[in-house]
C-alpha cells in the first residue's frame, strides 16, 4: 500500500485522498468528576487490564480522554503519595496489550511503536494476555525483549515460549516472584493466563490445573520463607462463576497451605469492572478494558502478629477502608475498592493537584510520544465523515443503530467481493468478538479501521456449497460453546463527544487553551458496575447504560434474487473461525476446499477503509462530531 492506505478493497472507486486530513486528540477532560477521595489503606493497588493499545486514550470520548502521559504523571505522583503517608502502592497491569487501536496494530508487527510507550509505567508487577500469543512474532517480542527488559517483575507462571536456540519451551516472564514491599511486606506473586488454546505454535500454555502440580509452584506456596500476602494476578476473570476462571483452582491450592493469609486476586480478560469476593482474607478486582478504567484496592489489617509491616496503619488526612470482605468474618482485613474513569479530571482530583500544576515532564515527554507517533502513522487521516454513531451493544442486535447491520454488514456486502466470482450468491460469516468498538459519528480515521475491526483475519472461502447445507452454518455456531459474548456491563459512553474547536491542535495546546475543566450539569453517561460490595464502586457515577446479548457469530447474505434462494453459494468466512465452519458443515468438507477469497494479505482489517470511501464522503470536510 501506499503511505494513503489507498490499495484496500478491490471494489473501491472512489478517489480519496484529496480527503485526507488530520484529526487531533479531543477535549481531554471529563464532564463530570469523581465522587469522593480513595480510601487509602495498607496496602494499595492500582490496576490496569487489557489496554489493547489505547494509550491515546479515548479521542471521541472525553471521559476517558487521558492519554499514557497523563498516567505516568498520575501514576508517579500516586507512588509519592503513598511513599508520604507510610504505606505501599502497588502498580500492575494484567495483559492484553494490543488488538484494538491503530497505535499498537498499524506497524507490520503489532505493538512496535505502542510497547515503548507502554513502558513508560513503572509496573511493580505484569503478566500476559492472550493477545500476546495469537501472532508468532509478537509473542517473540514479549519474550526476547519485554519480558528481559521487565525481568522479575513480568510473571508469567503457566505460559512458555519455544527458544530457537536452545530447542525448549521455557518461561516468558518469572514464573513467581517473592518480594518485600518498601514497607515490609512480604509478598508472593503468581500470574495466571486462563487455559487459552488459541496460541500460536511459538508458545505453550499450561492449564492451571497443570501448573499446580509444577515442583515450583509446590516449592513457592510451601516455602519457609515468612508471606504476608499472596498476590494472585493473571489475564483471567475474577469472577468464579465465569467459564474462563482457573484463578480459584489455584487459590484453593494455596488455601490449602496458607488457610488465613491474604490473598489479593487482580484479574482481566473479560473486559469488565468487577470485584469478588473469595473468602474472609480474599478479595479480587478487575479493571475493565481500553483504557477506560484504572482499578483501586486497598487493604488494611497487617499487624506485628500477621505480618512485617513497618508503615503506617490508617493513613491520616484521608478515609481508609473499612469494610470486611464479608458480613461476619473472621479477618483482621478490610479492603476498599473503585474504578476510576480515565481522564485528566480524574487525575487531577485523586492527586488533589490543579490542571496547571498536575503534569510531570515525564508524563508530556509521553503525551507527546504518542502524538509523534500517530503523526508518523497517520492515525488521524481521515476517510469518511460517519452520519451518525453505531454500537455494538447498547441497542438490539437487529436495531438499525447496531454495527453490526448498520456498518459490518453492509460493509462486508460491499468490499468483501473476489471480482471473479461477483455474480455468485454467497454468504459472509464472522464472528461478532472480532468486532471491537462502537463507531462514533464523525470523522472516520485510519485509527478507527484498528478501532473497530484490528485483527488480521483473511477472508477464506468454500466455492459452491449447496445452499441448504450452507444456510444452517450460522445457526449451529451460534447455538456452540462459543457462542455466547459477556453480558456483564461494561463501562462504555454513549454519547460523550470532542469538541470540534480543538480539532486541530496537539494534546498539549489542548490543555493550554482550556485550562479549566468544563463541567456539565449532566451524570457522565455510562454503564453502572454492581459486584460483591454493591452498586457504589464507581468512581464516577454513571447514568446507566443498556447491553443487549449478541449472537456469537454474524452473517451477511449477498447477491441473492428477490423471493428465491439460490442452489449454492459462496460460503466466504474469516480464518480465525475456519475449523467451526468445517466441523458445522460436516464430513465431506476438508481444509484443503478452503483457500482465499480475495487474496491471502485481504483480512479483516481491510474492508473498513474502502466502505468508509464509498459511502461516508458527505460532509467529510466539515464533518459533525457526536453530540453530548
Ligand atoms: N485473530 C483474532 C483474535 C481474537 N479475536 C476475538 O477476540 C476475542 C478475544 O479477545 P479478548 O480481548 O477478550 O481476549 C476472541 O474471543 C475473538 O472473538 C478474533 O476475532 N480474531
Ligand atoms: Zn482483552
Ligand atoms: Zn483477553
């Protein structure tokens, strides 16, 4: 392609580069603020999870507009508070670090550019997400670089990758590590991917059930060596009654040896806000996703009979937590918990700095990283100006607001075309998980491509396949194991919107030009987090937002005659759900009928572009932001 992307989709006849122009990052602030200070205890945890590349923050959302810069200032000047009051902040991230923003997925080899700035955080702890391990080259990455780079601080107790030189799978990160806290505690720290099988061959997961029976997993929960807390944390969800959850297989494994030491569970993965509740000692939270979210936990409760803490037991000039983990127990803890919308306002009030004085060198230095970099992949060229906003969720599947027939569909119908075979009926399957984000109204960017649909998944193909067989396809994936998306809320805005005015300015001049915060006599809009300590863990109260279920899997029917069915079709799907096709169409269809559909190098990430082109052009010069 040329440096225009100009060479996606086959089908594309509109000329539109004299279009391309660049948007810049929107108001960075949030409509409305945090409700009260964080209750400092103990020991402290701040929690990022499935990020996917977001670290430009939400550019059409101002509630979660903070960009990386302003975590590292925030993040920094949250560890010097801690260090002032006498207590421990632990700083931790729980994987899934690209597939999902033009930052971390435009370079040939995802998370090039994103994984330096990613590092700007000074994590105490990290772990790997699937993510990680879908593609050869990127879990390389994580091995030879990051996980060297990170040395015992990135964990990676049940996943290993295939070293070329020596011949064996070996550990990525540590698979444990035993530290003591500025404060003296002494913690054990296990991080435990899910039983993921969608690895490419560069990595081995072992199942959690598996890694409990590892010699070293034996020798570190039985050692002598005196733990104050364990530190469970891994790209797993915390609830237990979620399918994916192995972290409670190995909590029990430690329960069995350690009956009343704290344990402290960080999860992810399923992408939402959530806390559980595992015993009297063990309380577990998850920090949603996309930089939406930053999670709080703390603790109180270390005393000389329990423990090495030498800080200070309530913090002053602050609340400190005060509830048990559950009505009744038998526990010296008490935890707090909240999840904090990703914005400067937020930053800001939880340092109790103002918006002049709150950013750190340190933190602009990163702030404009990220803009060098999106100049330097043209995140910000323009392709289309969408009429309006679609979502994934906060509508009915079937509604003509929803992406999926309101953009996917249409989209697919359009661009997902071999010019050889356009006269033939076909069908075109995906799965809806590879859809990641609501399109907003507005300028549609080279970002917003990776925003909605990132993955590299071809387009393959089965020519022909009776019609009768191929329509039963959809229906049998989406009564299969994996058909059912999360239904658990999430934190999404639906109708946050960027100022058009700041348009064209970087971050920084943003920042100067509107120096105060802007507040609107509005609730942030939002979707409202209920988990094991009720409804009030969010920091931020949102007005409640809808999450209607979605079929696993979507289908565009094309080409077909009015009123008549055709006798075969094209029966066109993604790679990454190839061997469920197969399996639904049974027997007398093998991998070696399938080959590419438009060519091999056409994936998913290539039919946003041309459709934005064909039919998005109105208004693409004074295109309308959404409205708040
Ligand atoms: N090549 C791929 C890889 C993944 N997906 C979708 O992503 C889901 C997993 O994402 P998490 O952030 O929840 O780990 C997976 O279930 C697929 O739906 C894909 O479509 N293509
Ligand atoms: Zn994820
Ligand atoms: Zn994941």
């Amino acid at each position: 392609c040329g440096s225009d992307h100009s060479c996606y989709g086959p089908t594309n006849t509109v000329e539109h580069v004299r279009h391309v122009k660049r948007i810049q990052p929107g108001a960075p602030n949030a409509a409305y603020g945090p409700k009260a200070p964080l209750e400092w205890g103990q020991l402290n945890f701040l929690h990022t999870t499935d990020t996917h590349g977001w670290l430009e923050g939400h550019l059409k959302e101002q509630n979660y507009g903070a960009d990386w810069g302003d975590f590292v200032t925030f993040s920094r000047r949250m560890k010097q508070t801690a260090g002032n009051m006498g207590v421990d902040l632990l700083l931790i991230d729980t994987g899934d670090l690209h597939d999902g923003n033009g930052l971390s997925d435009a370079t040939t080899i995802d998370g090039t550019d994103s994984m330096p700035i990613f590092d700007g955080i000074e994590y105490d702890l990290l772990t790997i997400g699937n993510h990680e391990l879908y593609i050869s080259e990127v879990a390389y990455e994580m091995f030879n670089t990051w996980a060297r780079k990170w040395g015992d601080r990135y964990i990676t107790s049940n996943v290993k990758a295939f070293n070329q030189t020596s011949g064996q799978y070996e550990y990525i990160g540590a698979t444990h590590r035993y530290f003591t806290t500025p404060k003296g505690l002494r913690v054990m720290a296990f991080g435990v991917l899910f039983d993921f099988t969608g690895n490419s061959n560069a990595s081995q997961v072992l199942k959690a059930a598996e890694m409990v029976q590892e010699e070293w997993f034996k020798n570190a929960v039985e050692t002598c060596e005196p733990i104050d807390v364990f530190v469970l944390f891994g790209h797993n969800p915390v609830r237990q009654t979620d399918s994916s959850n192995t972290l409670k297989l190995v909590f029990d494994e430690i329960r069995k040896v350690h009956p009343t030491t704290p344990i402290q569970i960080l999860g992810g993965h399923s992408h939402i806000r959530d806390f559980a509740v595992y015993d009297d000692n063990s309380v577990g939270i998850e920090s949603g996703r996309y930089c939406e979210t930053l999670g709080w936990m703390s603790m109180t409760g270390f005393d000389a009979s329990n423990s090495n803490f030498k800080g200070v037991k309530n913090p002053h000039g602050v609340p400190n937590p005060t509830r048990p983990a559950r009505q009744g127990a038998k526990s010296p803890f008490v935890y707090s918990r909240r999840y904090l919308d990703w914005n400067r306002q937020t930053f800001i009030y939880h340092t109790k700095q103002t918006e002049a004085a709150f950013d750190y060198g340190s933190g602009l230095r990163v702030t404009d990283e990220v803009s060098q970099v999106r100049e330097e992949l043209k995140l910000g060229d323009v392709y289309g100006c969408a009429p309006q906003t679609w979502c994934i969720s906060c509508v009915p599947f079937n509604d003509t607001s929803n992406i999926f027939p309101g953009v996917v569909l249409p989209a697919v119908s359009a661009i997902v075309v071999n010019k050889t075979r356009e006269d033939k009926s076909r069908l075109i399957i995906g799965n809806t998980g590879a859809i990641r984000f609501d399109l907003h109204q507005g300028p549609f960017t080279y970002d917003d491509n990776f925003i909605v649909s990132p993955f590299r998944d071809a387009f393959l193909y089965i020519p022909d396949v009776p019609y009768e067989l191929a329509k039963t396809v959809l229906p049998k994936l989406n009564s299969g194991p994996i058909a059912k998306r999360d239904l658990v809320t999430m934190p999404v805005p639906r109708d946050s919107c960027t100022d058009p005015t700041l348009g064209y300015l970087t971050r920084r001049e943003m920042r100067q030009s509107h120096g105060v915060v802007r507040r609107q006599e509005v609730v942030t809009s939002g979707y409202v987090t209920t988990d094991d300590f009720g409804s009030d863990g969010d920091d931020t109260v949102h007005t409640g937002i809808e999450n209607y279920a979605l079929p696993g899997y979507f289908q565009a029917e094309v080409n077909f005659a009015e009123g008549s069915n055709p006798e075969a079709v094209d029966l066109i799907f993604v790679d990454f759900i190839e061997s469920l096709i197969l399996a639904d169409l049974g027997g007398n269809y093998t991998s070696d009928m399938v080959s590419c559909y438009i060519d091999c190098d056409f994936t998913s990430q290539d039919f946003m572009l041309p459709y934005a082109k064909l039919v998005w052009q109105e208004n693409i010069d004074n295109c309308p932001l959404a409205q708040a």
